[in-house]
C-alpha cells in the first residue's frame, strides 16, 4: 500500500510520452486502484520472454525511449529506482512507457527533510552501491539499472542486416 500511495503524487504530475498516463485512483475497503493508460502490448518482459530476439532497430529505437524517459524524470528531480523490464510497458504504437513509481523518490534539496529509507529494487538492476548501508539512488544508478538491462538482455537482439 505504501508503494501506491508512494505513486499517485509522481504519476499525477508526470506528463511525457515516456510515462504511463495517470486519470485518476480511489480506494475501496481492500484496495487501492489506479486508473492508467491502457498499453495493450503488456510490459517489456512479456515481450522479451516471447519473442526471444529482438530486430537490432526495434532495440535501438526502446534503448533511446528509455533514455529519453530516464532524462525527462531526472530534469524534473524524479530518481525512478526501479528500471527492469516488468515496468516497462508497451503502447498500441509500439511505444514503451515508464511504468511502476511506487520506489521512485524526489531528489532532495539541501533543506528538504529526509525522506525516509528507500526499499531495495530488484537485485539484477541495482547499482553496486545500492547493495552498500545507506544505499543512496542517484542519477547514476538508474542508468546502471538501463546499462545492466541492456547487458543482461544482449542476446535478444538479431542482426537483419538493415543500414546503420
């Protein structure tokens, strides 16, 4: 539940082609519900776990969406800290979409109060000193987490011989 509540203050001001698009949330007696942009091409593992390989283009072409995502949070002091492929999701055109900001933090400023202690991400992704007390997230090591995400997911990529 904390992690919802968490997600709601970053989603609602997030507006990039980048990000899943938040509507609205409510609570009923048992849950917390957000409404969210439909992406019907699920999340970024589902595909990979599917298709196995990836054309070289297609790659490129999410490699600089997701870059592009990680810049746009990181200009508006949003540190997402938990980059894998399970939040990522996939639009109708084939677009990706930031998804998940339920460990996602405001970068402080020098006189903002500490917030309190961030929850691990997901250990393949981490940085190195994430794993290290305190773990402090950093632009730094939400790239780590695309770098790590690439490397680990190397061998998806097919090379079809299309011009550079």
């Amino acid at each position: 539940m904390d992690k919802i509540l968490n997600e709601v203050p970053f989603l609602h001001k997030l507006d990039s082609p980048y990000v899943v698009k938040f509507f609205d949330w409510y609570e009923s007696s048992k849950h917390i519900w957000l409404i969210l942009e439909y992406c019907m091409g699920g999340d970024l593992l589902n595909l990979i776990t599917q298709d196995k390989q990836l054309p070289e283009f297609t790659v490129k072409a999410f490699g600089m969406e997701l870059v592009a995502g990680l810049q746009y949070l990181h200009f508006n002091s949003i540190l997402y800290c938990d980059l894998k492929p399970a939040n990522i999701l996939i639009d109708e055109f084939g677009s990706l979409k930031l998804a998940d900001f339920g460990l996602a933090r405001r970068i402080p400023t020098s006189d903002a109060a500490p917030e309190r202690p961030l929850a691990p991400g997901s250990p393949h992704y981490m940085a190195p000193e994430l794993f290290q007390q305190p773990a402090i997230h950093s632009f730094a090591s939400d790239f780590w987490a695309l770098v790590r995400f690439s490397k680990y997911h190397e061998k998806l990529v097919i090379n079809v011989g299309l011009p550079a």
